[in-house]
C-alpha cells in the first residue's frame, strides 16, 4: 500500500503532459494510462484503511460487549423504571385541569373528567370548572345567582342543567357572568322540575373575567 500512497500524496498524477520526466501526468494522453492506474491506487489506499478501520472496530466490539454482559441487568431495570415514569395515566383532576402536558389520556378518563358535578343552590351559586365542566343545578328561589365560573379554559365547552326546584317559576341570575347570548336570552320553563339547558363556550379564559358564548336550550 505504500507505494500507492505515495503515489497518491505526492503529487504523482497531476494535470501536466505525460513524459519520461513526468510519469503520472494525466494531459497528452496519458490518462489513457495514469486514470486507470489512479483509480486503482485509490482502491489499494481505500482497501487498506478498510482493513484498519475494521480492525480498530473489533476490538472496540469486544470491549463494548464485556461492558454491556456486566450491566445489562442494570439497564434492563432503569429501562423498565424509565418506562413507568413515562407512561402515566393522567388523573380526572389533571385532566379538568388541563394543565399536565406528559400524561396520556384514556377514553374512560376523559368520560370520568365530563361527569357533571352538582353545584350547591344558595343566594349565591359557586361553580368551579376544576370540578367539573359540566353541572347540574336545581334552583330553590327565584334570584338564585349563578357565580362567574372558576378554572374555565378557553374552547371548553360545558353545559349546566337547570332544573325547576319545588312549584317552579324560578328565575335565576346569570348577570355576574360575561356571557354574549347566541340565539336570544334565556326564557326559563316555570313548571316544576322542568329542565333547561345553558351551553356555555368559553372564548377568553382571563382569570377573574371569563367570556362564554351561550346558547340556551327550552326544556319541557
């Protein structure tokens, strides 16, 4: 191989006439000769390095393979460790909070998550979200004020039911929260434990001044 390395790195092949001073030159005819011969040269280089290379990489093989048959039940365990950590299943609470960003979901989850909660009727009617998005609410009095919503997220969609408490013809107050009515304002059913619905589509989730789109839906 030396001898083709040294043709190769001095210089040997160059772009001068071919002549008995200049063996390797490549112009007047002489790649006839010297291309093939450079070609050549480059392969016996090549093949050497080859031989080097795979040399130097059975050696590092064997090496690497000791170290791995000396660790592997140490890896297999902190692989197996690293798997559980990655792959958890995010909690209702997480997903109504919808801040996590590395826990999967399931479908039962999630359905879990949409449960309505019941919200507590009062002269004030708190409702947060973080409970539950969905609700259901039976209105005792009329003037009931349904509260602004906490831990709202901006295209959520919830819906709350609001059924007819004892003798009807309760009106509750929906004036505390930013609600721009698609459709017309709501008309209340009066019997007795009629129920309506208010879809509620949250567009800004500021803090303390949530803003829905509503849609409001007559029962019977």
């Amino acid at each position: 191989m030396s001898t083709a390395l040294e043709r190769l790195t001095t210089a040997y092949y160059n772009s001068g006439e071919v002549s008995v001073a200049n063996p390797g030159g490549l112009a007047g005819n002489g790649h006839v000769v010297n291309f093939p011969a450079l070609c050549a040269d480059v392969g016996t280089v090549f093949a050497g390095l080859q031989a080097a290379v795979d040399a130097i990489a059975g050696v590092t093989a064997a090496a690497a393979a000791a170290g791995a048959s000396a660790t592997a039940a140490a890896g297999s365990a902190a692989a197996a460790a690293a798997s559980a950590a990655t792959f958890v299943k995010a909690t209702t609470a997480e997903i109504r909070a919808a801040a996590n960003d590395t826990h999967f979901i399931t479908p039962k989850g999630q359905a879990d998550a949409a449960l309505p909660q019941n919200l507590v009727d009062g002269a004030t009617v708190p409702w947060d979200m973080g409970l539950g998005w969905n609700a259901e609410w039976t209105i005792g009095v009329t003037g009931r004020a349904l509260l602004r919503p906490t831990s709202s997220h901006r295209g959520w969609t919830s819906i709350l039911g609001v059924t007819q408490g004892a003798g009807g013809n309760k009106v509750p107050d929906f004036s505390a929260i930013t609600i721009r009515w698609l459709g017309g304002v709501p008309e209340w059913s009066t019997a007795a434990a009629a129920r309506d619905l208010v879809i509620l589509t949250c567009t800004d989730e500021t803090v303390g001044a949530p803003v829905y789109d509503g849609v409001f839906v007559r029962g019977s």
